[in-house]
C-alpha cells in the first residue's frame, strides 16, 4: 500500500485582483504549506473507491462530488488506465477551513495514484489539474512556497522563506468559499508587493505587515469569531504576525520557530478547549 502526506495549504497574503469573463476571481497570493495534514493511502484493486476516516471524517463525501475521486477519475481517464484503488483518506485537517485540504488531498493522491499505476504524474499546469479547482495545481507544488495569480494557474517559486514556525487555529467554523467570495465589496485591489528575498524571521514578519488578505472583512462579518482568533493570536506572547488563511476560518499565527509554535499551542489550548489549534513547521 502507497502513502502520501497531503500538507495543509496556507495563505499568508491574499489579495483579490479582480474578476474574470468567466467569472473567477482573480488573486495574488503567497502559499505555503505547514507540516500538519491528512493522510492517503491507496493499494491496487480492481474498482476505484474511496473511505474516510479520521477526526474530521464526518460529512466528508465517498461519491464523485469528492475531489479526490475526481482526481483519480481523472488521471485514470489522462493515461488510458483500466486499472483501479482503493484510496482511504485520513482527515485530520478540518474541512471547509480555508486550508485547502480538499485541493491538497486531490494532488497527493494524483501523485499517489501515478506511482500506483505507474503511469506518468499529471503536470500542474494540465487542464485536467486546473479543471478539479483553483487550488489543486500549485497544491501539485508542495511543500515549496508559491506566489499564485490569476485564478491559480499562474505559479511561481517563492523565495526561500525563513525557518517559522506556525499555530493553525479554527474556531469551529465552517465556511463556504463562495459565500465569502460573495460578501465582497470592492474586488479589484492592488496586487501583493514583490516577495522579500531574505531568512530573517524579522524582515519577513515587516513584509508581512504590509500585506492583506482581502477576505479577511466578509469572513468576520459571516463568523464574528474570526476577529477572536486574530486578536487572540495577536496579544498571545511569541506570535510575531496572525493572519486568516484562504476564505477563513482558520487563522494562522507566526512565530520565531516550530518550538515556540508548540509553546504557543499548547497556551492557547488550555484557554480556548473548544477550539482546533495545531502547531507545526513551515514546510520547505
């Protein structure tokens, strides 16, 4: 059986551009991606199928509105293959979060199912990889840091990024992308500044300051609890910079190192039991 760590995918600036014909909101973002995330395994088998298990199991899908069957079937259908899986998905990431975990699930198990079936990857820019969602091709990118434009089709190498740590916390909210995407009220922004080229945890956390995450307003004003985990972040002891990550709810907070994000973890759980916190590496 074949395994694959599907790394929860970070925004750690999001600025809307504009909107497309076609009616995709152009952005201009820097992702990264955090050392905690699902699982997926995938064993040979004559049928494709699909089970879930793990903390956040419940309400995911085992159907083809699953992107993760949508990236089998569609890389079965790329290469001609006759063969079939049979993938289980571990969620440990919270689903519905602004972490991607859907679009991070579908690339690993496309690289996952390419070496199952010995069959050649499905590269990034492949419109069958751009088809299952906006996230999935620079998610095929990870664990490098990428600046994503347009509507996530055009991806470039970050620079090297220096060594953080970061605290991922949710309040217990769920919500829908296109609901965010909808409380907008000006949706042509200025793009991101260019990316500095630096290691100091110092110099970044400066640009840092400089950047948005345009979602961050319609986000609050759909889940108030939002702005709780910013401030909460914000005045906690060795957290540098906190920002909402995709269209919410999950915050992530910035510290010195991944020992320091464990530090502040473990304070922030004790105080807020009912929330999701995980600590963990930025992921290089």
């Amino acid at each position: 059986m074949d395994k694959g760590f599907a790394p929860a995918k970070v925004n750690l600036a999001l600025h809307v551009t504009g909107r497309g014909a076609d009616g995709y909101h152009q952005l201009d973002s820097l992702v990264v991606f955090a050392g905690t995330g699902d699982q997926i395994m995938a064993a040979s088998a004559r049928d494709l199928t699909l089970t879930v298990t793990g903390p956040f199991s419940k309400g995911v899908p085992t159907d083809d509105t699953n992107l993760v069957l949508r990236a089998a079937k569609a890389l079965r259908a790329a290469r001609n293959v006759t063969k079939g899986a049979a993938i289980r998905l571990t969620k440990t990431l919270p689903h519905g979060a602004g972490l991607g975990s859907g679009s991070s699930d579908a690339a690993t198990a496309l690289r996952l199912l390419a070496s199952l079936w010995e069959v050649e990857p499905l590269s990034p820019d492949a419109p069958e990889v751009l088809a299952l969602g906006s996230d999935v091709p620079v998610c095929l990118h990870a664990p490098a840091a990428m600046r994503m434009r347009g509507r996530g089709e055009v991806i470039d190498p970050a620079p090297a990024l220096p060594s953080i740590g970061l605290i991922l916390v949710n309040p217990g909210v769920v919500l829908p992308t296109k609901d965010v995407f909808g409380g907008l009220v000006t949706r042509t922004n200025p793009p991101m500044p260019a990316l500095p080229d630096t290691r100091s945890a110092d110099e970044f956390v400066a640009w840092l300051h400089t950047v948005r995450n345009d979602l961050q307003a319609p986000a609050e004003k759909l889940a108030p609890p939002v702005a709780e985990v910013l401030s909460v972040l914000r005045r906690t002891r060795g957290v540098l910079a906190a920002v909402m990550s995709g269209s919410g709810a999950t915050c992530v907070g910035i510290t010195r190192n991944a020992g320091t994000a464990r530090t502040v973890a473990r304070t922030i759980q004790l105080s807020r039991q009912g929330w999701w916190v995980a600590p963990a590496p930025l992921l290089a």
